[in-house]
C-alpha cells in the first residue's frame, strides 16, 4: 500500500509551475534550454524508486502491483495533456510506492516488535510534530491554482488521521500493518508540499470558498434515501467510499480547507453517481464535454476544479471499451454541484417536528 520521506531530487525543477511554465527569462537564456518539467520529473523519479525496490513480502509486492499501473495512468494522463488529472494519479501511486518503500527500510525487529515499533511511530511524531495540529485554513494559501490548492489540502488532511491511527492498527494486528499506515501519513505530507512548489506564476482569480455544510447535509441524505436492496448489497462498495469522501470533506469543511473539502465532496458525488445509468450516446457525452470545457476556459474565475473533473471524463471516454459510466456521472452529477457550490449557499431546509420519523442505517464495512 504506502511509503517514507524522500527528498526532492531536483529542487529547481520542483519549483518550477504545474503549467509547464519556464524559468525566468535571463535563467533560460543563461541555461539555453527548455527548463524540465516537474510534474514529469516527479513522475518519473517515483517509477525509478519503484523499479529499485527490492521488498520480497506480501506489502512491498501489492505496492509494486498497484503503485506501478497508478504511477503509468499518471504517466498517460500528462502524455495527453491532462497535468491535473497527472498530478491527481500521481498522488494515489507515491502514496502506494513511498509507504512500501518506508516499510522496506524499517529494520526487522521494528517490523515485528510491539515495542520498537511504537519508539518509531513516538520518533516519527516528534519529527512531523507541527503538522500533527489542526491545520490553518491558510497553510496552502500561496497555492493559486484552486485545483492544486484543493489536492494539497485533501491530501494534507489525511496526515494526523493516518498517523493516529497507525498506532492502534499496529497492535492490534501487526507492526508491519502499523508502519504501513505511518508511511502512507509521510508520504502523503510530502505529496502536499509538493504540490505547493506547483503553483503556477500566472493564476486567474481564485474563487471565494464558503462552507459547504448544507450541501454536505443535502448530499448525505440523498446518499442513505439510496441505501436500499438491491443497490446497497450489490455496490456495497461505492456506497462506503462515497460516505467515506463525504466525510473527509466534512472534516475539511470544518478545518477551513475549503478547497479540500470541495473536492472531496465531488469525489463523493462522482461515485455515487456511478450507481446511475451511463449515458448511451457517447458522442453527445464528448459533445457536451467539449462545451462545457470552453465555458471553463473563457472564465474569468480559476475554474481549475471543474477542468480536473473534466478531464478524468475525457480520460475515462479515450479508454478502450469505455462504457461511459464516469464521464457520466461526472456530466451528469458533479459538474452541477460543483457550479452550485461556487454560488451562493442553498436555503436550509427545515428540521423535522418533534412526530416526524427518523430512519438510521448502520453501515458496516467488513474488513476494519
């Protein structure tokens, strides 16, 4: 699953922008060539970290099966030009790879005593210690690309959780299991600083984020009305990371990482919204994509947030035997939301009299 701190390789190229923008022009012209590109760079130094990895048990081989498709879906997206949907891939597979390769650097008794291990998870603590408080709804403020801004903060978010959470998950299964989650809160620190060197020299202006607890509230009730047989047993699945987004962006929300918590809950709403039909004519769907592509394009405002959905929508229709069902959901559910939450809130909706009735569904997923 997850991995350690690295250090950048190439710290000029880090700080370069996400837009592929160059160095200053007397830097370029001393340099006399085009300046490298970090997201690629990024890219590729995660691919030579997995490709040197040499862990032989059962968590290093499920890094190395699932971090090396994430890390070529990255590698895809930025070949066509999708450098947010690049860097979005990206985060999934480091978290993957860094994690494993935190893990294989423990020694073996850290990985199989109680007791080193907890000294690990107290040193790892001491080392991230400030980061381990509630964030300020200002820490990714220097980020001006809204979409840059809203991967960093959901990323950053799932720190503290991660690395609490470690601790128990390592005594009551075992240290390796512990430290897999320590990985994956180091790893996904590092992923949010990264994305702060991303931030592009030329921005259109921010959009003013509001809480979204209304939508949230909206949001959670549509997805419980819909918790019902047959859906609820045969997509189990989606159903818990549906809820599960939704509650990140909750946290988020009331953190202040407003961008975070924006994307979240969209994440949430693209899948559920895979629960619904797919569009059957694709060609309407790439269609409609492209016009609303174009509207993104001639605001005035950083529609970035709304252009990362609608290139997963593009992605997912230039797949091989795509049945459409993502783009959908995407045209469909999110890309409404996410005009709606950039306007004003929606009217509260009344609490229910003291007669009215509550129905309360527990859901249990199996493997925690």
């Amino acid at each position: 699953m997850w991995t350690k701190r690295l250090i950048l390789a190439a710290v000029t190229a880090a700080l370069l922008p996400l837009s592929g923008g160059a160095l200053p022009a007397s830097a370029s012209r001393l340099a006399g060539t085009r300046p490298p590109d970090p997201l690629a760079a990024e890219i590729e130094r995660w691919a030579a970290v997995l490709e040197k990895s040499t862990g032989a048990d059962e968590i290093s081989a499920d890094a190395r099966k699932n971090g090396g498709p994430a890390l070529e879906r990255a590698r895809q997206a930025l070949r066509e030009g999708r450098r947010l949907l690049a860097l979005q891939r990206l985060g999934s597979a480091r978290m993957q790879i860094e994690a494993a390769e935190y893990l294989e650097k423990r020694t073996a008794g850290q990985r199989k005593d109680v007791t080193l291990f907890e000294a690990e998870w107290k040193r790892v603590g001491r080392s991230i210690q400030a980061d381990l408080s509630a964030p300020s709804p200002d820490r990714f403020a220097s980020v001006r690309s809204a979409a840059i801004r809203a991967i960093a903060e959901s990323t950053f978010g799932q720190v503290r959780p991660h690395y609490e959470a470690s601790l128990d998950y390592g005594r009551s299964t075992t240290p390796d299991s512990g430290l897999i989650y320590l990985g994956t809160a180091l790893s996904q620190r590092e992923f949010a600083e990264f994305c702060r060197t991303l931030s592009p020299e030329r921005a259109a202006h921010a959009p003013r984020m509001r809480s979204l607890a209304p939508e949230l509230d909206r949001f959670e009730a549509r997805l419980l009305a819909a918790y019902r047989p047959p859906a609820s047993i045969d997509r189990h699945t989606d159903f818990i990371i549906s809820s599960a987004s939704l509650k990140d962006a909750r946290e988020l929300d009331a953190a202040g990482l407003r961008y975070g918590a924006l994307l979240r809950y969209l994440q949430a709403a693209q899948r559920f919204g895979t629960l619904g039909p797919p569009e059957t004519d694709l060609a309407a769907l790439k269609t409609r994509l492209a016009e609303i592509q174009s509207a993104l394009a001639a605001s005035a405002s950083d529609e970035s947030v709304g252009r990362l959905f609608v290139e997963a929508a593009q992605a997912d229709l230039s797949t091989e035997g795509s049945t459409g069902v993502a783009a959908s959901a995407i045209v469909r559910d999110v890309l409404p939301l996410y005009t709606a939450a950039l306007g004003p809130p929606p009217p509260v909706a009344a609490r229910p009299g003291p007669e009215a009735t509550v129905t309360v569904t527990l859901v249990r997923w199996p493997y925690t």
